[in-house]
C-alpha cells in the first residue's frame, strides 16, 4: 500500500508540475522536470529499502565522512600527455605524498593541501611503460624509497615480489633505481602477490618490511576468496656477502590479520603508532586494529568502517588501494581505475585521492 501511494504522490505532483510550467516551459524543458520528478521518487524510495547495511541503527558508527577528493588528472598542473592514472599506493613524508601507479612508472608527487593543479603538485620521472607498482613506503634513514612489484617470474620460474629501491634527485622531479630484491615469497598466483608496503624501523631489533598479501591465505583462487583470513608478511634485509647488488627481503614472520577483518580481499595498509589500517576493494571498507610490535602480532579484535555509499547503499569508493593515516581521525586514499566489469557507479570516483575522517568516537 504504501508503493502504491508513493506512486500516486508522485503521479499527483507530475501533472501538477506540467499543468503549473505548461505555458511557462518549452516540451523539453516540461520532460525534464517530470522524470526529475520520478527519479527523485526512486532515489527516494531506494533509498530506504530494507535489508541493507545502511538501514542499520549504527550506520553512523560505521561510516566514514568523505573531507576532499580530487582524481589525478586534476591535480597536475602537467600532465605529461598522461590521464590514466592507476593509483596503487600511498605514502606521506612531512608535507608531501608520493603515490605510485601501476599503470606507469612515474611516482605522483603531492601536496598534502590537495589543491587542484598546483604548481607543487608534480610526475616525478618518465611516464614510461607499465611498471606494476603495487606499494610504496619511505625509509628514513637512507631517504630512499621502497616500491613492491606484486609479483615477478624469477629466473627459477616461480613468481615472487619484487621490492626496488628508489632515490630521488636534488631536484626531486625525477628518481633513479638504486637495486631490486626479491621478497622471498613464493606466490600461487600471479594477480594475487603483495598489495602495500610499510617500512618499520626497530631500533636494535632491526628493520623490518611489513608487506600485504591481496589474497585471504596469501593466496589466489576459491580459497583466496574466503573472508577473514589475511596475512602480513614481516621481513628483514638481507645483502650479498659478495655483491650487495644480490639482495633479498627474507621473511622474519607471518602475522595473521584478525578475523574481524572480514574482507574478501586486501589493497592497502598503514600503521601510525599502535593503530594499524588496512583497506579492502571489495568491500569498500577500512578496518582498524592495534598492533604490538614487540611481539609483531596484532593485540585487538579491530573495527570496520565503510566508505561512504549513495542513496541506494551501493558502493562507489570501490577501487580503494592505497592509504596512509593523516592523524589518529583522518585518513588519505588512493583510487585505481575501475575495471570494466564493475557497475558504472564506480568510474565517477576512480583514478583519485581523497581524504575521509572516521566517525566520532572511533
């Protein structure tokens, strides 16, 4: 009954709309007013039905407020002939964030203001080819920067991470490759190896490399998929005793992610402190926990927080990949392009960063 109410309503106001506009408006313009009118009454009715995560009583809790977003190909002032921008991977370093792409092998070179083609805002190196760039992370005392491969065929035909060491030049537009090393991780799948990086410094227990697995198990296929089971490789480095260029990350252990983090599958992590992030694209989602890096184990169940969704309570933020905390409160993203088989919803936001804030009392 209450359908076929809304539908009278909204019939009502439609013939009141063009009886009221009729000499008023040409046929066109009197068209347009009457389907606002209907898609106003969808979206509206859409909007409240039954049996979504939306309708939750403590879907406040739950969902992140977006701050600002700008998509790439207008944060540049030049763009160096490029506009596909695959964003992959986020770091922050004092007022800057550089974001990789795996679509191209030039690094993103942001101000943290975000201010839509800014002269600060600039394409470190060539555009160059595809260069698979999963994650990037900074490492301070060498002032270099570390990005990931998610997976190579090594000279032994079994597919593993590549990590390459980066160095930017005085003028900081562009960088060179000072080495590259295998993360001693043998992946089952080729489109399912490391997602995102994070550098941690230990002191006397030494450095370690935090590196995220996309797939549930660290793996691909069917068990891949299933929810809750994923896994943060932590290594060490590890050079040649003859020749330093013969390096390789080797893993120290293997963190299980709480359950709580209940994702089909991982795109990105950073930790600030205790709190540690780490975002999902599947399911559109961050999931915040505490972690001990005494024992390297995770020592709280965790929560989730969505990213903002339309009136249907569709996702739109679906190509969530890189992250990096701004403060305790606030977090900044980076969106890859949408693939051709997600529902076009998503394209508006892809290709973009943006900064969202957690809901109160998170």
């Amino acid at each position: 009954m209450k359908n076929v109410a809304c539908l009278l309503l909204i019939t009502q106001l439609v013939f009141q709309s063009a009886a009221c506009s009729n000499s008023l408006q040409s046929p066109t313009e009197r068209a347009s007013t009457i389907f606002d009118l209907l898609a106003f009454g969808r979206h509206h009715r859409h909007s409240r039905s039954k049996g979504t995560i939306c309708e939750n009583s403590d879907w406040r809790k739950k969902s992140m407020k977006l701050i600002k977003e700008v998509p790439f190909a207008g944060i540049f002032r030049d763009l160096q002939g490029e506009t596909k921008f695959e964003a992959s991977g986020l770091v922050h370093v004092n007022d800057t964030y550089y974001a990789v792409f795996d679509s191209h092998r030039s690094l993103g070179v942001v101000n943290d203001e975000l201010e839509a083609m800014s002269a600060a805002n600039y394409l470190a190196g060539e555009i160059g080819g595809e260069s698979q760039f999963e994650g990037i992370t900074y490492m301070p005392h060498t002032d270099t920067f570390l990005v990931v491969q998610e997976s190579h065929v090594h000279p032994d035909n079994k597919l593993k991470p590549l990590i390459e060491e980066l160095e930017f030049f005085p003028n900081k537009t562009s960088y060179r490759s000072l080495r590259a090393c295998d993360l001693e991780l043998e992946l089952t799948h080729e489109n399912k190896g490391i997602e995102s990086i994070q550098f941690y410094d230990a002191g006397e227990k030494g450095k370690f490399l935090f590196a995220l697995c996309e797939g549930n198990f660290c793996t691909g296929g069917k068990k891949g998929e299933k929810p809750g089971n994923g896994r943060v490789i932590v290594s060490q480095f590890e050079a040649g005793l003859e020749n330093e260029s013969n390096c390789r990350w080797v893993p120290y252990k293997t963190v299980n992610v709480p359950p709580s983090a209940n994702f089909k599958d991982y795109s990105g992590m950073a930790f600030s402190g205790k709190r540690f992030g780490i975002v999902s694209q599947e399911n559109s989602a961050l999931w915040v926990g505490s972690f001990d890096f005494e024992s390297m184990e995770f020592d709280s169940s965790g929560h989730i927080y969505h990213f903002p969704r339309d009136n249907n309570c569709d996702m739109i933020y679906c190509t969530v990949e890189g992250l990096s905390w701004i403060d305790d409160h606030r977090i900044a993203v980076t969106l890859d392009r949408a693939k051709a088989d997600q529902p076009f919803v998503c394209t508006a936001k892809d290709q973009s960063i943006a900064v969202f804030v957690l809901p109160h009392g998170s």
